[in-house]
C-alpha cells in the first residue's frame, strides 16, 4: 500500500508539471485557435537555457525558470508578431504548418549552439530523496512539482483576477463583442502567445532536471502535449489540468506496476477510450461544424 501511495504522489507530481506545459498551449488555442506545433521546441530551447545557467553560473536549475520563462516568452511574442500574427485568421492548416517550421527552425538553432549529444541537468538534489512516513519522494520531481504548481496558481490568478484576465477570456469567448468594448484583440493575442510560451519556458527549466534531452526531443514533447490537450478538451485550461495529471498517474503506475516500456501507450490508449466516448474531450464542448472562428 505504501509503494502504491509513493507511486501516486510521484504521478501526481509529474501531472503538475504537464499541466503546466499543456496549460500554455491549450490557452493559445483558447483565444487564438491556433495549433502551436513549435510548444515544445520552446520547451527544449528553454531546458537548454536553464543548463547554459546551471553549468556557466551555478544557477540552481528551478530557480532559473524566474529567468528561463520571460526570455523564452520574449522570443515567443518576437515570433509571434513576425510570423504567427500576419496568418493568424488563416485556415488552422496554415498556422500548424507555419509553427512546425518555426519548430524546425528551433531545433536546428539548438543543435547549431548546443550540439546534439544527450543533455541533463544534475543539481545537488538529483539524487537525493525525503523520507516521510515510509515514503521515499526524490527532491527534484519534488521541487518540480511544487514550482510547477505555483506557477500554474498564478497563471490561474492572472486570468481569473486581473483586467488581462478579463480581456483574455473575453477574447476567446466572443472576439467581435471584444472588440466592440474597446478590448484590442489582436494585442491580447499576442500577449496570450508570450504567456503560453513562457509558461512553456517554466516547464522547460523543470523538465530539464527531471529528464536528458537533446535539439530533437520536442517531437515526443509535442505529441504528449497534444494528447492532453485533445483529452482535456480543446481551449480548456481546466480539462488541460485534469488530462495531464491523469497522463502523469498512468504513466507512473504503468511503469511500476506493468513495465516501463509501456508507460507511454497506456496514457494514449486512455486518450482512444475517453474520445471514443467523448469526442469533445473532458472539458471541451461541442463545436458546430459550420462555426468559423474569428
């Protein structure tokens, strides 16, 4: 029983972090309906960040994500305003296809600067665990999770307490009757983008001590994010939240109960069985098929 309830907390806590991550993607498409396929090269990018602070200036790795996310943002809104914005009422095919070429176009800069040998982030506590009652809990997935958590707290509070939170979920909900109000869309959606990426980029500062990488590992990272998008239900940043730590429970329990190679299906044969059931995703609702959005 104690091994099953380790088990869970360590699912748990790796959730959070995916809620994280899926949490900035599902909110651009929230507002904007636009597929960033590009999430989790800003995600890689931002790891490689957090080891070039980690390694040169001994930052502590989660500690850099207070500077790993508003950079990583900053390029986001930069990539944004130059390539995303001028297509942003384009047929959804034309962004998915602009940011899996913005995606490319990371990958190759990070493998040009960093190379494409294996990465990780080992800080002090990366093999280290607390002990409590019987639990053993590694301090990195710890910490990983209670960051991530908080920072998910305070995007949460931005968008439900604060006049950009108004004016986001206005603009996702009706853009015309935003408009109208004075709300200037297309500035939200840019701002919405960076937020999403630099949440992005706090993932990344994360993921980087829980797992190596290298340039090319965001494809896997894309495909995980998706999956929880589409089982929380597109757009819905509370469906996000609920996916993802289910993916991260059925991931851990996979592999300590089944076996590790199995880890990954099992979550996206979850996906199958609940769109199977529920099209729409947890969360998501129904969209008429004749609906344009804006």
């Amino acid at each position: 029983m104690i091994q099953f309830i380790q088990n869970l907390i360590l699912g748990l806590l790796l959730g959070g972090v995916y809620a994280l991550v899926a949490g900035g993607l599902t909110l651009i498409f929230g507002v904007m309906r636009v597929i960033n396929i590009a999430h989790g090269a800003f995600l890689i990018l931002a790891a490689y960040l957090t080891y070039t602070l980690w390694s040169a200036l001994g930052i502590d790795p989660l500690l850099a994500s207070l500077v790993t996310a508003p950079v990583v943002g900053a390029i986001g809104w930069v990539a944004y305003k130059l390539m995303v914005a001028p297509i942003r009422t384009a047929p959804m095919a034309s962004t998915v296809l602009l940011t899996f070429g913005l995606a490319l176009v990371i990958e190759a800069a990070m493998g040009t600067i960093w190379g494409n040998n294996s990465t990780a982030i080992r800080p002090g506590y990366a093999d280290e665990s607390f002990t409590v009652a019987g639990l053993f809990l590694p301090k990195a997935q710890v910490y990983g999770g209670l960051v991530a958590v908080l920072v998910l707290v305070t995007l949460g509070l931005v968008l439900t307490k604060t006049w950009l939170g108004r004016a986001i979920r206005a603009a996702a909900i009706n853009p015309a009757g935003a408009e109208l109000v004075g709300i200037k869309v297309a500035a939200v959606a840019a701002l919405v983008f960076a937020l999403g990426i630099a949440a992005a980029g706090a993932g990344g500062a994360i993921v980087g001590v829980l797992y190596p990488f290298v340039a090319g590992a965001h494809y896997q990272w894309i495909a995980r994010l998706l999956a929880i998008v589409v089982l929380g239900g597109m757009g819905s940043l509370n469906g996000a939240i609920l996916a993802a730590v289910m993916f991260g429970v059925a991931e851990t329990l996979t592999a300590a109960y089944v076996s590790p190679s199995w880890a990954t299906a099992v979550p996206y044969a979850i996906v199958f069985a609940v769109l199977l059931i529920r099209p729409q995703g947890l969360l998501g609702t129904r969209m008429r098929e004749d609906a344009v959005p804006a």
